[in-house]
C-alpha cells in the first residue's frame, strides 16, 4: 500500500544518505560487523576512540562514554551515580529510561511539575533542610518528547548550584537536528560547557543505535565505565556503528548539514500551519516532534486505526506514555518530507478524525462501550 511515513526518527534523512551507507560498507569491509567485547573488555576501536573525542568536542564537554543504546545511557548514568542514599529530584515528563534507572538507584525519588523550576526549587530547599550531605540529581530533557517543550536549563544549572546538586540533561531529541550550529536547546540557550551532565541517543538524528553520557570530571566518567552496568557489561557499539555516527557528525557539522536543519524545520511550521489550517491543534514549541491532539484515549484509538488503511504512518501515543485524556498521534518531521508529503499526511489526518468522532458518537448513543474512553 502506498502512503508516507511520519513516524521515523531520522530526522535529519541520514539514515539512507549516500555518505552514511559508503562509511558503514568500508568499515564492515574493513573491520567485520561486531565489536565482540564490552569496552572494560577490549570492545572499543580507533573508531569509538574518535567519536567521544567528537562528542567531547561537539558539547563543549571533557569526557564522554559510550553506551549501546541510548535508552542504556539514560538507564546507566542515573543508576550509575546514584547511591541508595542520594536524592533524583527530576521533571516529571522524564523518558522512560531515567525514570527506570531512577527507581532502580534510590528510594528517594522527588518528581517536580514538569518545567516549573520553582517547584523544583522547593524540593531542592526541603532536601537540603534535612540532609546536607548526601548527594542531589537533577534531571531534565532539553527537548520533550511527548510535548515538545524545553525547561530553562540555565535557572536549573543555577538551582544546582545553590543547593549543591548535579544537573543531568537529556539532549536526545535535539541534538544535532535544532539550532542553527545542531547544538540542540544546549547551545541555543548559550549552556555549551555549563550543565555538568549531557547524556543523549544517536538514534534520532544520527543514523545509528547507541548513547552515550559527556561530563567535565574524569572521575565521574571513569566511575561510570565500571559502576555504570550498561556500559561495563553490554558489548560495546559495532565499528561500523561508531563510523556512521561519526560521519553522521561530520554531516551535521557542514553546510549540508545546516541545509537539512533548515529544511527539516521549514518542514516543521508547514506541518503546524496545515494542522491548524485542517482545524487540528497539537502540543508544544516547533521541533522535529508534532503532536497531534486527540484527547480521549477512544478517539485516539479510532483515529490509529483508520491512518494505515488511509496511506499514513503516525504513531498513537495515550497513557501511561502521556497522562489520561491526553491521547495524540505524534508525528515525526523529516528533513526530506515534501510539501505533498505534509498536505497529504494532513488531509489523512483530518479524514481520519472526523470519521472517528462520527463512530464514536455512533457507539455512544448504542451502548455506552467498554474500552471507548469518553
């Protein structure tokens, strides 16, 4: 069946750029497919070498590890660095990965309102009123997912530094692909170098699986390289996967580069203007993440089931990714969608959800419908 795809991550269209492929081809050629060890265990190469050093570089940071996958970074570096008696003082919309690693470091998990720094402040206040010795994480994302929204990193990093905190960045899904330079919101609110943590994921805008954690402390990273279990006992990236990033980096780093940002965020505010053109409305700042509105989880579920059979691919997002009666279908830009490609994907959209509320209102006036949330 014919349609267009709004549900990838490759948000800058690298993962079939010429360039990318070559790269992985020579080094598979060169080096075979498989890194077959952990990097404690002789899994690193030349190649994964130069990408922390390219990371380190990039973010304005000292030290980098690589992990395998980016939901392992988020994992290791708060399960890694926490103590049981430490505190995670984090944004309640944190993805998934930090979450999990933070019920799994410590019992003393503090969830603030999503962006509302104040609040945060408060439980920073209130931990430190009792405890003045142990140590503080706070961890944040430089571009949400779900709502596509960004804290004001330098009031945390300020925050942080008041009640002797760390702060954490997750920068997976703005890096490389926003800004004018591909620093993500790091570099647009001029952070480059200032948050002491950055750990972020290849798989968005880089062409490959993987993550990875940069720090300004050579302790901090040699602690994680033994302590931080995903990295120290899982192999290490393939060399064909560090090379591709690292040409993936070199790409977001040239003209072209800058050409794709601008592309796929000219993209972007077409999408959002041909939405609310359409009479839908969605979520959050202009990024490469466009989050339809639905509202019920009913709707939403209608609405998913009639895109494939229309010719489009978007994923339904409801809870417990989102909270209940915030259902979307979260559409995802890419650098080498066309103008067709948006007008197309949007009159789906729009056929798709007014057919379900017309089935919905069909159900409701038969029966009320278990599993059909009002």
């Amino acid at each position: 069946m014919l349609g267009v795809n709004f549900a990838s991550q490759d948000y800058l269209s690298l993962a079939s750029h010429p360039a990318i492929k070559a790269t992985a081809i020579e080094t598979i050629e060169r080096c075979g497919v498989h890194s077959a060890g952990s990097p404690a265990l002789v899994g690193n190469t030349s190649y994964s070498v130069a990408l922390e050093r390219k990371i380190a570089e990039f973010l304005a940071m000292d030290h980098v590890v690589l992990y395998p996958t980016g939901w392992a970074a988020g994992f290791g570096v708060v399960k890694g660095l926490v103590r049981s008696a430490d505190h995670i003082v984090m944004d309640m919309l944190a993805h998934s990965c930090l979450q999990e690693g933070a019920h799994a470091a410590s019992t003393n998990l503090h969830l603030f309102r999503h962006l509302d720094n104040e609040y945060c402040r408060n439980i920073l206040a209130k931990i430190r009123a009792k405890d003045k010795e142990n140590g503080i994480l706070v961890i944040t994302e430089g571009l949400f997912s779900m709502d596509s929204d960004t804290p004001d990193l330098a009031v945390l990093q300020a925050l942080c530094h008041e009640f002797n905190a760390t702060l954490v960045v997750d920068v997976a899904h703005d890096l490389g692909c926003l800004g004018e330079d591909g620093r993500g919101h790091i570099g647009l609110q001029n952070m480059l170098g200032k948050v002491a943590i950055v750990m972020g994921s290849f798989s968005k805008t880089f062409a490959s699986n993987g993550g990875f954690v940069a720090c300004k402390s050579r302790a901090v990273q040699e602690y994680l390289r033994f302590y931080s279990a995903p990295a120290t006992f899982s192999n290490a990236l393939s060399p064909a996967q560090a090379a591709t990033i690292l040409k993936a980096f070199e790409i977001v780093a040239s003209a072209e580069g800058h050409a794709l940002r601008r592309k796929m965020l000219a993209n972007v505010l077409s999408l959002r203007r041909e939405l609310k053109q359409a009479g839908l409305d969605y979520y959050g700042d202009p990024s490469a993440i466009v989050c339809v509105k639905m509202g019920s989880e009913g709707l939403a579920r209608l609405v998913s089931r009639r895109l494939i059979e229309l010719g489009l691919v978007a994923n339904l997002v409801e809870f417990p990714a989102v909270p209940k009666g915030a259902a979307r279908i979260r559409m995802q830009v890419m650098a080498n969608h066309s103008e067709e490609n948006i007008a197309y994907a949007v009159r789906i959209l729009a056929t798709a959800k007014a057919e379900a509320e017309l089935e919905l209102d069909e159900l409701r006036r038969i029966k009320p419908v278990k599993g059909v949330a009002a």
